[in-house]
C-alpha cells in the first residue's frame, strides 16, 4: 500500500482550513475600509447586518457581493436592480377594534371610538416601507363589535430584520364599567374568628361598594386551613372531628361559593362557614390560591373581566418543599382539583405550590391578587408580592373590620395604574416609551403609568429589536403578547425574524447542487459556490493536486509593496491566493487579498477599540457621527462646553477653550480659572449670598424676607427639599452653607438644568444648637450646693457623736481598771499605833 507523503497530507490540512476563508481574500481594501458589509461571506450574514443588502446576480463581477445600497460602493452596473436583496421591515395590521370611551356600560354594549394615530398628539406612520397591506395609517375598525377594549390594537404582524430597530404603537384606555370578579379567599383558622363575624355582617356592604366603582359586579367565597396530615394538623380521631373548642374539622381548600352578583348569598356563606384549627403557626394558603385561579369554571372567572383574589389571613405560608414534612413529596401540578363539594381532592397528595408556579399562574389567568393581612405579617407579604406580578398588601385590622375599606382602596390602587409587560424571548428587546398624562412632555423610558383616571388614554411607543437570530430556524417565527398587568387583554405581534435568504434553500432559482457555475465541486447558493471538502476558490476551481504544482507566490504579494512579504506575513498562500490566519478572539479577524487589513490594530483610549465610538476598519478608526480623532476620543460637538443660565453664545465662559467636548480653562495672573465650563475665577465669588435669603424665606420662614417680601423677590426658583445635601460636581453644582439668626446651620446647592433654569435642593430641616434652659441650671447649682452643705454638716455631725463615744468608752474602761481602795487614804498617818501580839489567844 502506498504510503501518503507528509507533503500531501499537509495540502490537505491547509485545504480544509481555507475553505471558509477563501473568498474573503477576494476583497479589496477599498471596500472593507469603509463599511462592515464587505466581510459578510455568505447571504444570511449579510441581512442579519443592518444596512447590508447581498447580490445575487449571476452575471455579477465585483468582489464583495454583500454592500451597503446608500454608499455607492457597488453601483448598478456591477450588481443589477432585480438581483439586490434588501428584505424591508414591513408591518401589517391585523385586528384594531376601537376603543370603549364611553360612559356607563353594562354587559358589554357602549360607544367605541377609533384610534388612529391622526386622532391624538402622538402622530407615527404605522405601516413599514414595503408594507403587505399598503396601508400609511392606523386607525381602529368601526365601533360595532360588541365588547369593551381597553387595549389598542390588537394583533400586528411584523416582518424584522436583525439588529434593526421598529417602532410600534399601543394605545390603552380605563373603560368605566369594566367587568369586576372578586373572589374572598380567607383563612378560618380559629385565630380569624372574629374577622369571619365582622365579614358576614359587611357582605352587602362590600357589594354596595364595589357596584359604585363598577355596576358589573360578581362576588364569590372560598376558604381554608391546612392539609390533613401531620404536623400540620392533629390527626387523632377525636382531633380530626373537633380539633378545637366550637370547630369544624379541619380540611385544605373548600370552594363556598361561586362568583355571582348575590350578596346575601355571600354574606349567607361567610356565616355558614366553621372555623376549624391546625397546629402549625403557618397555613396552607398556596394550596388554596392555586385552585383559586386555576379552576376557572368552578370559581366562574368571567373572560374580558378584571379578576381580583383577596387572600385574607393572619399566618404566614407554607410553600413548596414544606410538604415533605408530612410526608408528601409529589410536587404541585398546577392543575384544578376541586371535588363535586368544593374541597381540593390533592391536598394530602401533592406538595405546596411554589412561589414561582403562582407567579406564572397568576400571569396567565389575568388576576390580580390583594394580601389583606395582619400588622404581624405584613412584612413578609409585602417580599412575597414582589415575586408575584400584580400583587398588592393591604394592612387588616385584626377583626377585619376595614375590610371594605381596605379592598376599595387595593382596587382603586391598581385601575388607575396600568404596566406593561411582555412575554419576547431574550432574542428580541422590547423597550417602552410613554408621556403618561403629560401630552406635553417628551417621551420617558417606563412601561408604567399612574393616575389613571376612567376615560384617560395612555400612548405607548414600543421599540422592537431583534438582538440575534436564534440558531434552530422555528425559533425564527415568534408570537408576542404585549399586555397591562392584571387584565385579559393584550396586543399580539406574529413577528417573523428575517435571519435567512430563500436562495439559500432547495427549490430556488439560485439555488443548485454539484452546480457546473461551481465546477461541479460545489453548491451555488445565492450567487456564490459552497465547496466540497478537497475543493475551494471562488468558483471551487482548486484543488489539492494543485497544491504539488509549483504555483508562483507573486500573486500573494501586495502590488502596492512589491517587496513585502507572501499574504502580508498575515496568512499563507494557497493556489495563488492567501489564507490569512484566524485569530482565537471570534471578535478578531484578518482580511483583505493580501491579509493587509485587521479590525484590532488601530488606536486605543482607556484601554478601548477606538475608544468605543468607531470601528476599526483595515488599522484605522472609523469614528460615529458624534465623534472624531484618531482614536474617536474627542467629541465633534462643542455643546457641553456653553454654559448654563446664561445667553451667550462664548464657549466654556470666554476663559477657556473646548477640546474634545470638554473646557480646558486659562491660566491667568492671579490663578487659573476652574469649573466644569471655566466659570470661576480664583479670585471671584460664587452665587451663593443672591440665593440665601430666598432658600430662608421659603423653606425656613425665616431671614430678612418676610412672607410679602418672599412672593415679590423669590420668583426664579422654589427650593426642593431633601434629607441630605449633597452637591453633584459633574453637573456643576455649588455647595452653600450658611449659619442664620438663630445660630442654625442650613446648606444647600444651586444648578442649571438642561433649560438653563436655576435649580435649587435645600436642606430640609437646619441644623440648630440646643437650647440652654438658664433658670433651671440656676436653680439646679443652687440646690446642689445647699444639698452638698446639709451633706457636709451631717457628715460632721455625725464624725463628732462617734469620736465622743469613743472617748466616753474610753473613760469608762479606765475607771473600772483602778487598783487602789478608795476608802483609805494611803498617805494620812494615825497618831496612835495598833499591834497585834500573836501569841496573845485572846485573855486579858
């Protein structure tokens, strides 16, 4: 067997490693300087890059196929009219109902209005160039539909192209008489007692409420406790039938009542329902919550209606994983489980829902949910509804008692908000614009609006993007439902991502296999030949044995430098054409027919590719509109460099010059001058003095300014007040402070805004001494020193008793240790001497 020779087997490697380089190699340096078309190789690289358009043209014989139409780089002479594909983003209405702006509807009928964009200040074509339809406007359909819509338009189709943006519009208004279901899910532990009193003797009250925001009404009932296993509650025989004094035994979720404009039914079914007990502080909420949005048909969740669940208790919850304590590891499906009675049939069998899985199912049945809920929980559920969309916490009494109230208040709250949220894939940004109430005011970057009134009509601008096209080619088609919070309404966009060429697939004209424009070694694929492995070149016409020729390596080497080196030492010659080397950063890359040209060697700032303003096109920088230089560091625009307040037209204040968008300030014979636009001086003051009485007067009432003066003078600003003065130097903000007739300490800052009006934030309260009480500390000293001298003449009194009883006791004990008898005086002598003779026995 014949052994390949290590030649061969490296013309084969170098084969394979050119084939998906070769063809850029084709392009000259003119064209890849100046825009990023002419490095897109094949079709559908090219329409995924905005501005690009690809030729198909089969006749064609320029070099790079992929170009941008408006720079003229390639004319019609070389790429002809019908063979460029320019895919146009093309928008289609498909159902706009008008708007209900009526008054008082009931059941569905009412007035209609259109919304075309030629009826309100927000005026914007809604068809895209090319549109299917032809359509330049957008306006609704006649008002004979039959239902409330709050939301306008309904559905769209969108054709996009990648990385391009499009501008859509969304109109919503607060339709009065807008259907209301309110479905009370309480906790009848024997802790809510009392709250289950004060509810039945509220029922009509509530309902009466309710029907004065909304005549379409519904109210329903439903309650629980907890699942029927240990711990959570006693499971002893006697326990399960009476677990606490005067209680029902206990159960998970039991549905009373079906939503329905009968109150008294209500009210009879809050006072029928038993309270019962469990063990646990924590209840079975989730569980109930659930079924209560999931079970659609037993509750009677009506469609095109706002759904609300109060959820009323006084515990925290149990959530999922807390089942396996009771032995129950079978997670929560998401699916209805009420029984013919009402009780929920998987209570001991499956685990409780998680956070997340009510979080989705809230989502998509439309509810809103109220946490009605004690002062001792609050907290906690106030976290929880932060992870569920739509959810509100009321504060309850601990009767209930404000129950009604509470329930107005939530359902006020949330009809005069609407927020927009949507369900696109991370392939597609959508970003929302919106002037709220404000007609007047430019657009602001926000999905919500506040202050919603009944008959308020709400634009939304929605800029759709499609990010990247995502690799499996069903993804390419995507529906997406654009809609307000807490509502079954919504616009629908059928966007189709515009990622592939249909010439690139089977059945195209431009399309052919083992195609004889190919030298039968290839594909033709839109214009251009996808080679078979073992061929490569523009039309596949080398070979490996071409490789064993001695091929001239001139044809590598740049004309314009006849004496550089083969494919710029940048890549290797390869059938009389260069295969420039591929970089380990996918984001690097080296092109041309030379390998002359790369997209990383031009000039960096802070470490920054042309300083993030520009592109790097064959080692130089191609800077944005906004920017120049040879790194694309300096701004064209000489804007930031006029100060604010004032009218003229004199960059950074006359003491400077602008550089790069920035004030670079003068030095003159007392100092230099500084500040963002060179407005001080060293030896000038600021405006802190002009501004100081009025901050006093307004803020303080208290200066020189009295409340007369203060109206008259005080008219170029009104001072905001915040905790905290803290003065921003990038906007060029002057820090005062100043101490008043009081001894007060205040400081505040002064600005210009974008209007060049002053702005003023001020303290909000002065920072004052403490008073001295001078009386008291009189009095104070005064009595100190009379109780200092009471304490010295007792202590003195008290030393003297002690050293005379000391001294006392002293006495006492030497006169009763004397030794001589005090009957006889020792020195006195008788005249007269008496002697006893001894022997002498008594007889004369």
């Amino acid at each position: 067997m014949e052994v390949p020779s290590v030649n061969h087997i490296l013309s084969n490697c170098l084969i394979l490693s050119v084939i998906s380089t070769i063809v850029i190699a084709q392009i000259p340096q003119r064209y890849t300087s100046q825009n990023p078309c002419t490095t897109k190789l094949k079709c559908h690289e090219c329409i995924q890059t905005p501005s690009c358009a690809w030729c198909t043209d089969p006749e064609y014989k320029g070099s790079a196929r992929c170009f941008q139409p408006a720079a003229g780089i390639i004319s019609n002479k070389l790429c002809r009219e019908k063979f460029v594909l320019n895919p146009d983003n093309i928008l289609r209405v498909i159902e706009n109902l008008a708007l209900t702006r009526a008054q008082s509807v009931s059941g569905g009928g009412g007035s209609m209005v259109g919304v075309g964009t030629g009826s309100f200040e927000y005026n914007e074509t809604w068809s895209g160039k090319g549109s299917i339809n032809g359509s330049s406007g957008f306006s609704g359909k006649a008002a004979g539909h039959g239902r409330i819509v709050q939301v306008a338009p309904q559905r769209l189709s969108l054709k996009l192209r990648a990385r391009e943006t499009y501008s859509v519009s969304m109109y919503y208004s607060h339709a009065k008489g807008y259907p209301v279901d309110l479905y009370y899910l309480m906790d009848l532990s024997n802790s809510m007692k009392d709250d289950k009193d004060n509810l039945y003797t509220l029922g009509d009250q509530l309902a009466s409420t309710m029907k004065k925001l909304t005549p379409n009404f519904k109210l329903g009932f439903g309650s629980f406790v907890d699942k029927v296993v240990m711990p959570y509650v006693n499971t002893l025989p006697e326990n399960l039938l009476h677990p606490c004094k005067d209680c029902a035994a206990p159960y998970g979720f039991k549905h009373a009542m079906m939503l329905s404009t009968n109150s008294s039914q209500f009210s009879h079914m809050v006072k029928q329902a038993n309270v019962s007990g469990n063990l646990d502080a924590p209840e079975g909420g989730f569980d109930a919550i659930m079924q209560a949005v999931v079970c659609k048909n037993q509750i009677g969740w009506r469609d095109k209606a706002r759904r609300l669940l109060v959820f009323s208790t006084d515990a925290s919850f149990h959530f999922a994983g807390d089942g396996k304590l009771g032995g129950i590891v079978k997670p929560n499906d998401g699916s209805c489980h009420l029984s013919h009675e009402g009780f929920y049939t998987q209570s001991s069998y499956q685990d409780y829902p998680s956070i997340e899985q009510i979080n989705l199912s809230v989502k998509k049945n439309y509810i809103n949910v109220i946490f009605a809920v004690t002062k001792s929980t609050i907290s906690i559920y106030e976290q929880l509804a932060k992870n569920i969309e739509g959810a509100s916490v009321g504060k309850l009494e601990g009767d209930s008692s404000n129950i009604v109230q509470l329930i107005k208040e939530q359902y006020q709250q949330i009809t005069s908000t609407v927020e927009m949220k949507h369900n696109a894939s991370s392939a597609v940004s959508l970003k929302f614009h919106s002037r709220c109430l404000n007609t007047t005011g430019a657009l602001v970057n926000t999905n919500k609006c506040e202050n919603i009134k009944v008959g308020d009509l709400v634009h939304f601008k929605i800029v759709i993007e499609v990010l990247k096209c995502p690799k499996n080619r069903a993804d390419h088609f995507q529906t997406i439902r654009i809609y307000p919070v807490g509502i079954d309404e919504s616009l629908i966009i059928d966007l189709e991502m515009l990622c592939e060429c249909d010439c690139e697939k089977p059945g195209h004209e431009f399309y052919e296999e083992n195609s004889p424009l190919c030298s039968h070694f290839g594909t033709y694929k839109c214009g251009i030949c996808e080679c078979l492995p073992g061929a490569f070149g523009r039309r596949c016409e080398c070979t490996s044995e071409e490789i064993s020729r001695d091929i001239t390596k001139m044809d590598c080497i740049d004309p314009k430098n006849p004496n550089g080196t083969s494919c710029s030492g940048k890549g290797q010659c390869i059938c009389g054409r260069c295969d420039c080397e591929t970089r380990s950063n996918d984001n690097e890359s080296i092109y041309g027919p030379y390998c002359e040209c790369d997209n990383f060697s031009c000039e960096r700032h802070d470490g920054k590719l042309c300083s993030d303003h520009g592109t790097c096109e064959c080692g130089e920088c191609h800077c944005t509109d906004e920017w120049t230089g040879s790194n694309c560091a300096c701004r064209k625009s000489k804007a930031n460099c006029y100060p604010p307040g004032t009218d003229s037209n004199v960059t950074c204040s006359g003491h400077g010059t602008c550089e790069c968008g920035q004030c670079v300030c003068d030095y003159v014979k007392e100092g230099r001058y500084t500040g963002k636009f060179c407005e001080k001086c060293p030896t000038c003051s600021d405006r802190c003095e002009e501004f100081k009485d009025c901050v006093q007067c307004q803020l303080y009432k208290t200066g020189k300014l009295k409340d007369s003066d203060c109206l008259l003078n005080c008219t170029k600003f009104v001072p905001i007040a915040v905790e905290e003065v803290v003065a921003d130097e990038d906007n060029n903000e002057i820090l005062c402070a100043y101490y008043d007739e009081d001894e007060c300490r205040f400081t505040y800052v002064y600005y210009f805004d974008a209007d060049n009006k002053i702005q003023v934030r001020a303290q909000q309260e002065r920072e004052c001494p403490s008073k001295v009480y001078v009386p008291g500390i009189v009095l104070g000293v005064v009595a100190a020193v009379v109780l200092i001298g009471m304490a010295v003449l007792l202590l003195w009194k008290l030393l003297t008793t002690i050293h005379d009883r000391r001294e006392f006791a002293r006495f006492e004990k030497e006169k009763m240790m004397a030794k001589w008898d005090t009957g006889e005086n020792p020195i006195y002598k008788q005249a007269t001497s008496t002697f006893k003779n001894p022997t002498y026995a008594g007889k004369c």
